[in-house]
C-alpha cells in the first residue's frame, strides 16, 4: 500500500470509533465463526451436540477416505470449467459481436445484463420449470429430436442441467467485463491493422484476443469462484445435489452434511478445506490486480 | 495584518533533516517571497508557517505570539493552493463562504464579504458556477477570493501562478501586485519561478538545500548575489562563473584550459588565491581586441528580435569555461571569436571552495 | 468499424439476436406461465402467449401464497426482501465508508493490522463458515429477525476498498483547504467526501441491492418461520414435489414479483449499474 495521503487529521479517539463498527461485525460474523469451523473440524460430536470430543486430524482423515467427498471434488472441478468455460466463450462471442454493431447496441446490452438481476435460486427454478421431465417445453422440444430428457433421474442430465442455469446467470457479468475490455482497445490499433492488410478474423486472433488476456484471465478466476459458491441456489432449487451426487459440488455437501445430517465435525473439516481453496483464488486474484496495477 | 517571525526554524522528517535553521523577520504588510528549485523546502516552510507540517525545531510567530502548536485555523492566515483546491461540488459563492460559514459569521456579515470579494476579483457573475465551469484564471481569483474574504493577518501562496499559461501568468501577476497594494496584508508568496519572484517581491528569501541562502530586496539580490548558487538562479541567461586562479597581481584570472580572463581592475590583494570570476551575460559588451578582457569561440547564437545571446567557450579547443554574452543590436564576431570587456561595478566573486561572495573593498 | 462489410454485419445481428432471444425465452415462459391456469400449463406443450389468469394468479399468490406448497403470502415476503436489499447497501455504505475514512485520513496505532483484517474477510464468504456463523447468530438470539438476516452480510471488504480507493483520488490539498477553511474531520466528511463520494455510492447501492434481494442461502438458513421469509426463499418453498404436482402458474408469478425489483433496478440505473460493476472488481 505505497499510496498514503499527505495531510491527516489527529484525533485519539475517533479513528478507533469510526472503524469500530466494521470491526465488530467483522469480529463477530467473520472471525469467530470461522475460528470456530478450525476448532469444530478437530472434534467429533455426537448426532444430539451433547458431547464432543478431541480427534486431531481424524475428521480430514475420514473426508479423503469418503468415496463420495473425493467424487464431489471430481464433480466441483466439472461443473466450475463447464461453467467458466461455456459462459467465458459464449460472452466473448456476444461481446464482440455487440462491440461491432452500432443500431440496436443498447437494446441488445440491455436484455443481456437482465440475467444479472435474476437471484441463482430463481434461475434454478425458471430453468428446471422449462427443462421438467414431463410438462417442460424445452423437453417437448427434445422429445420431437428422440432425446430422453429426464434429469431427476440422470446424473449428465442434471450436470447439463444446473451448468446451464448457472452460466445463463452469469452470463449478464462476463458480457459486460469483456464489452468495456474491447471499448477499451484504442481504435487507432484496429485501423493500424486493418491498413497493414489484417482482415475483421485476424485482427480479432492477432490484436484483440492479446488485448482482452488480462480480462479473461480474471473472468476465469471470478468464474471459477461464482461455480464454487454463488451457484449453491441454482443447485439447491434444482437438482439438490442429486441424482445419486451427480451435481453435489463442495459448497452443497458443506451444507448438507452440516445442516441437514449434522455432521458438524466433518461439514466443518470440508469448510476448513474450502477456505484453503478461497485463500488459494484469491491470491491468484490478487497476483493478477498487482499485475495489472502495473501496466 | 501582522508581521510574521522564523526564528532558527528546523525540519525533520524522522532523522533526514530538511530545513536547517532559517530566519527572517517579515514586516507588517510586506510582500515575501521564497523562492528556490524544487525540493529546496520553500514549500514545506510555507506550509509550517500554515500549520499543515510540525515544526521540529525553532519557532514561528505570527503578529508576536508563537503558533507553534496552534492549529491553521486558529492561525488567522489564508491560503491560496498551487491547484487552487476548490470544493469540485459547491458553487463559486459557496466555496468562498465555507470557511466563513463554519466560524459562524452571521449570515448578512458572510454576504457583504462575498459580494465585495467577488467585485474586487470580477467574479460577480460567476458566483453560481461550479469550478470545473471556470477557466484556469477564473479558479485561480476564485481561490484567491476564498483567502481574500477571511480577512486574515497573512495570506500565504503556494506557487499559485504556476498552472497557468504564460500570458495569463503575466496578467495575474499584476493583479497580485495590485491587490496587495489594496489591502496591505502580509503575503509570503512561494515559488520557483526567478521572474515571479524578482517582479512581485518586496523582499525575497532565496532557498537552497534547505538553506536560506540570502534575504534581501530583488535588486539587490541581483546585484550582489551572496554565493554562486544566487549567482546561477536568479538572472536569465544566468551569471557567468569562472573558475581560475588570480595571477600577476591580481590582474589576471588563469581559467581552466589555459584561459585568460583580465580583470578591469586589479586586485593585488587577492593575488594567488583560487575564485570564481563573475559577470552576467548582460554585463559583457563587444570590444576591439586589444581592449578585451576575455575572447571566448562562440558556440551559437540566438536572435530575440531586441537582444542577441551569444553562447561560447573560452579556453583551447573549447574546453575552457561556459560563457553567455547578451548583446545590444548587432554584433560583430570575426573568425568566430568575440572580444568581451566589462566595467569593475560588474564583477563579482566568489570562493572557490565555500561558493560564497567576496567582498571587494 | 473500420470497413464495410454488409456480410459481416448480418452475421453480428443474427448472432446477437439469437442471444438475445436464448436469454430472454426462460424470462418469458416464466411471465406467460404466471398468466396461464394450471390446467393450461399442465397440458404438453404449454401456450407460449399470454392467457387471461394474470390478475387471478397475482392475486391468489401476494395475499395467500399455494394451497399445495408454502402458504405464506408474497407480500409480506416481498416485504422481507425490501428490508434486506435496503438494510444491507445502506448497512454496508454506512459503515464502509467511515471506516475507509479512518484509515485514508488518519494515522493512528494499530492502522494497519485493521485494514488488513478487513482484507482478510476477503477470503471468507459466508458458504464457507455456514455452521459455526449459524451457531453464533442463534447464540445471539438473532434467528428469524432482521437483525439475523442482514447483520452478517453488512461487513465487507470490497466496499471499504472501494471507498478507501476513491478517497486516494480526492486532492490532498482540498483536505488541507478545508483544514484552513477551519473545517474538523467530521465537518470534512460530510461537508466535502461524503457529497464527492456520491457516484460511487450510487454505483455500490445498485450492486448491493442486487446482492442483498437475491441472498439465498443466508436466509434459507435463519429463517424458519413464514413471516420472515423473503421472496427467493418463498419461491423454493412452494416447490413441493415432482414436474406435475406444484402450482407452477403461481410459481411463476412469484417469480416475476422477486425478478421485477432488481431487474428493474438494473434496466434503469444502467450506468450506475455497470460502473458498480466494474469498480467493485478492480
């Protein structure tokens, strides 16, 4: 943090009162919960929380032994570059697209950011409504091409399912990142190119593709971030993880092995886990904002 | 108004110590101004003087009482900002009314100083514009108004002028000049600029390192620069200083390269001792070559229109000393030598070791 | 763009289109089904224009919620995501802001280990700490309050870097102006940063409503009775059973009374919407 204002004020109480408020909230809903989720992951209690006792490592050990734990990182790391894959491709298509035409821009910008407003729950619930195995539409539809759609009881099916709910949502977010990306490419460069001879594809795989890395590279991050936490409605409203823990990504089983089969000794070693990967993400992100402070 | 006094005033930032003990008395409406390259602390001066930097040592009193540890506001002074500061979100009216506003001056008391701000600078009819709707040298009056209607003891600048284009420069310049002349306030004035600070000061602080380096009226700080360092920053093209050695009593400078400079007069008693020699380039004038006193190769020459500069060097093969001539008219240059005589009021000399003036008589 | 290119052109409209149509269809089967009776949902296909239940369904859904499903009405759940998307951007303006005030404008001990637990709470969102946060509010007495629901998401790391960032972009010579002008911190504040700061609030605002009607897992977790349900939760609640069972005509219909406010508040406040946006991740 090199940048430091010159002039201050002196007082000896009211910087303390003034963040005094933020840290409390910080202390109580941030700090001491997940202190509490480290301490909670070294004890196993019984199913009524009457007695708990001491076990170290045991809970973590338990988790990498749980064939299902190890399949949720499986169908996590699926279902996060499905995700981030699709909606970082597809919102690049519909970005550059929209940088290209100048009737009807905000018409277009408009519909595409609606998603962004939608909460991931109800997205959950528009997209297994138009997917239902046996009143949706869009399963009509499929029927007519000879595809048997029924995701309650197929595990792809349900994978294809809440990927496409989730990138719908996020779609809106991408869109807008990678807009302002191409906005921003100087059009003096465009036409530098076009002048040396470079048509609209080679200049968007030779200039503009480079020029919009860094914005990709943070989009990928965000994404994977949005596919590990944020879709928890998307999944909870449709799928609940199921069929079989097809669609059971981390952040699902955290809540349902806590919440609903009150496991607080082994939901809290998943938390724990959890926050090494958010600690992990977040640093790449933050590598990635120092980076490109310098440019 | 109020007269201002720094006595032996130092500042530190942990152990780097930045201004080294200064001194000055300002008189009561006097017009002050601190002037020196960047870095050299006029500005952090000043602003002790405001009250936004602690004084490490020393002390400043303002109209007799030391205000050391008094807060600015408590200071009873003003201050116009290098880039004016104005509140980007109130009007021209509200930015100069703030400061009267929060000491709960009474409302009619606050528009009458406003108006009458206002008709002094010509800003009545932009009192319901925002800043960025101001041309610089509107912002500019519009700052200074915001000093202006707090009827201080001392207005304080800090290089206000130096945002602003040359010619409007010169314009706001005059209306400093004439708005002292006005209210006789106390005004210490901070710049870099040598011109600004020759044309608008009563008396000026010349700064150097954290030194004050001389204290004195503009003309005499031109006249009788008390070290190399006034020598070199006030006066344009600046003074011609060169080194050498005195010699055949006191007649001749031995310069570098194998150079001769005469000397108008001679001073024996100074025979043998290494100096500065020096003249300012206006001081020089064209000769026969029998009547020269130095011969510098002209290098090039630039045509002002009224003025020729001529620049050279003395010396074999042109590895001798710098020199600038500023010549009346024409010129008359053979063989691309240029003879150059001066009189004995406009020599100057300095120590060759401390940089400061020598006295002659 | 630079050259002509008629071909190039079409394809660009026929690609967004085509977006835009694939993203807006789930919007508008959802606002058709909540004009449509159940029977007429239930038929295979469903209509794709409007029927005549609109002010039936409606009705039927903001007064008494599903006979099948929750019976609490959306109204009052309506009512409980108002509080959430008001108390949680002006919970987290408010005090964003005056912390990243002092720590900007002032140097005391301790500055810095302050800032960096904020920075810390970075890394870690509520889906990671979901029990032992639960534990602390229903320790504290706050299940099904709104004091419970919005409290926890109030403190936030961006939001104070965000304000901390624009205040290191306000001149330090106007600090130093009003500090002549006779101005004290307080009187600074709100005399000159708060009234500066309003874009970026505007812009943290928008988000933070988005964020705080749409919160789901928080209050699927502390609220268990019906009248402190928000709306995205009531929604989850009148899903009871398979394809068939549920009344999807009020489904929907609640579904477009939780999409209308945001969505609104996206379409309208578009500039604010965007700069927020894209801030807030710098």
């Amino acid at each position: 943090m090199a940048m430091e204002k010159r002039v201050v004020f002196r007082s000896a109480w009211l910087p303390y009162a003034l963040v005094a408020p933020q840290l409390a909230i910080t202390i109580v809903f941030f700090f001491w919960p997940a202190a509490q989720a480290v301490w909670f992951s070294f004890q196993l209690q019984d199913a009524f929380g009457m007695h708990s006792e001491f076990v170290g490592l045991e809970n973590f050990a338990a988790l990498f032994r749980d064939p299902h734990y190890l399949q949720s990182f499986k169908t996590t790391a699926v279902f996060s570059l499905l995700v981030a894959g699709c909606g970082i491709s597809l919102s690049l298509l519909l970005a550059t697209m929209a940088d290209r035409v100048i009737r009807g821009a905000l018409a277009y910008k408009t519909i595409l950011i609606w998603p962004y407003a939608v909460a991931a729950a109800v997205a959950g619930v528009l997209w297994s409504f138009l997917f239902a195995p046996s009143i949706g539409i869009v399963t009509y539809v499929l029927k007519g091409f000879g595809v048997d759609w029924n995701w309650i009881i197929k595990g792809d099916q349900a994978m294809l399912l809440v990927v496409i709910a989730s990138v719908w949502k996020q779609i809106s977010y991408n869109f807008l990142f990678f807009l302002a990306g191409l906005q921003a490419i100087p059009k003096t460069l465009i036409e530098a190119a076009a002048i040396d001879g470079a048509g609209p594809a080679r200049r968007f795989w030779t200039i503009v593709l480079p020029l919009l890395s860094p914005t990709a590279f943070f989009l990928l991050v965000v994404n994977i971030v949005y596919a590990f936490f944020d879709t928890f409605g998307v999944i909870d409203a449709t799928t609940q993880g199921g069929p079989a823990q097809a669609t059971q990504i981390l952040v699902y089983k955290v809540y349902h092995d806590g919440v609903k089969s009150a496991d607080i000794g082994g939901s809290s070693a998943q938390s724990v886990i959890l926050m090494v990967l958010v600690i992990g993400l977040t640093a790449i992100q933050f590598r990635y904002i120092e980076r490109k402070v310098q440019y | 108004m109020a007269k201002v006094e720094l006595r032996n005033v130092y500042k530190s930032y942990g152990t780097t110590e930045i201004i080294h003990g200064v001194s000055m008395d300002i008189a009561d409406g006097e017009f002050v101004v601190m002037v020196g390259p960047s870095g050299c602390g006029k500005s952090t001066l000043l602003r002790m003087i405001a009250g936004l930097e602690e004084i490490s040592g020393g002390d400043i009193a303002i109209d007799g009482r030391v205000v050391n540890n008094l807060e600015p506001k408590d200071r009873d002074i003003a201050m116009v900002f290098q880039q004016y500061a104005l509140y980007p979100h109130m009007s021209v009216h509200d930015n100069m009314a703030y400061g009267l506003k929060i000491r709960g001056l009474p409302k009619a008391e606050i528009e009458t100083r406003v108006q009458r701000a206002a008709e002094i600078l010509e800003l009545s009819k932009l009192l319901g514009r925002r800043p960025r709707e101001l041309s610089g040298g509107q912002r500019q009056r519009v700052a200074m108004g915001r000093a202006i209607v707090r009827e201080p003891k001392v207005f304080l600048f800090d290089e206000p002028l130096s945002n602003l284009d040359a010619k409007l420069r010169v314009q706001m310049r005059a209306e400093l000049q004439a708005l002292h002349k006005r209210l006789g306030t106390t005004t210490v004035f901070v710049t870099h600029d040598q011109v600004e600070a020759m044309t608008l000061a009563q008396r000026m602080m010349v700064m150097n390192a954290g030194h004050a380096e001389q204290i004195g009226a503009p003309l005499e700080v031109y006249g009788r620069p008390a070290s190399t360092f006034v020598a070199g920053f006030i006066g344009s093209p600046p003074m011609n200083l060169i080194p050498g050695t005195l010699a055949e009593g006191g007649a001749v400078l031995l310069a570098d390269a194998g150079a001769r400079v005469g000397l108008p007069a001679a001073l024996p008693k100074f025979d043998g001792r290494k100096l500065l020699l020096g003249v300012r380039p206006e001081h020089l004038e064209p000769c026969d070559e029998a009547a020269a006193l130095l011969v510098p190769d002209v290098d090039f020459i630039e045509l002002l229109g009224s003025d020729v500069l001529v620049y050279g060097h003395l010396g074999a093969d042109r590895k001798g000393a710098r020199v600038a001539a500023r010549l009346h008219g024409s010129m008359a240059a053979s063989d691309g030598h240029l003879a150059l005589r001066f009189t004995p009021k406009h020599m100057h000399l300095f120590d060759a070791e401390t940089g400061k003036r020598i006295e002659i008589e | 763009m630079v050259e002509h290119r008629p071909l190039l052109k079409f394809v660009s409209h026929a690609v967004l289109i085509l977006g835009a149509i694939i993203v807006a269809f789930p919007l508008y089967v959802t606002f058709v089904a909540s004009t449509l009776s159940l029977e007429e949902i239930l038929t295979v296909p469903m209509p794709l224009l409007p029927g005549n239940r609109f002010f039936e369904n409606y009705a039927q859904v903001l007064t008494a919620g599903t006979t099948t499903g929750s019976h609490a009405a959306v109204g009052s759940m309506l009512f409980n995501s108002m509080v959430m998307a008001l108390v949680v951007p002006l919970g987290k303006i408010s005090i964003s802001i005056i912390s990243a005030f002092a720590i900007v404008y002032f140097r005391f001990p301790m500055r810095n280990f302050f800032f960096w637990m904020i920075f810390v709470t970075l890394m870690l969102p509520v889906e990671v700490r979901i029990i032992p946060t639960f534990k602390v509010i229903a320790d504290l007495g706050l299940l099904n309050t709104y004091a419970g629901l919005t409290l926890p998401l109030i403190a936030s790391a961006t939001a104070t870097f965000l304000f901390r960032q624009f205040f290191m972009t306000i001149p330090d010579e106007l600090a130093e102006a009003a500090r002549m002008d006779g101005a004290g911190p307080m009187r600074f504040f709100f005399d000159v940063v708060l009234p500066l700061s309003k874009t970026t609030m505007a812009a943290l605002f928008v988000i933070q409503f988005i964020y705080g009607w749409n919160q789901y897992l928080w209050p699927l977790l502390v609220t268990s009775e019906e009248s402190m349900y928000t709306t995205v939760i009531g929604i989850k609640r009148m899903i009871v059973g398979s394809d068939a069972a549920n009344e999807w005509n009020l489904v929907m219909a609640t579904a477009v009374l939780a999409m209308l406010p945001p969505a609104l508040v996206v379409v309208l406040m578009q500039r604010w919407f965007v700069k927020g946006l894209v801030d807030t991740e710098k």
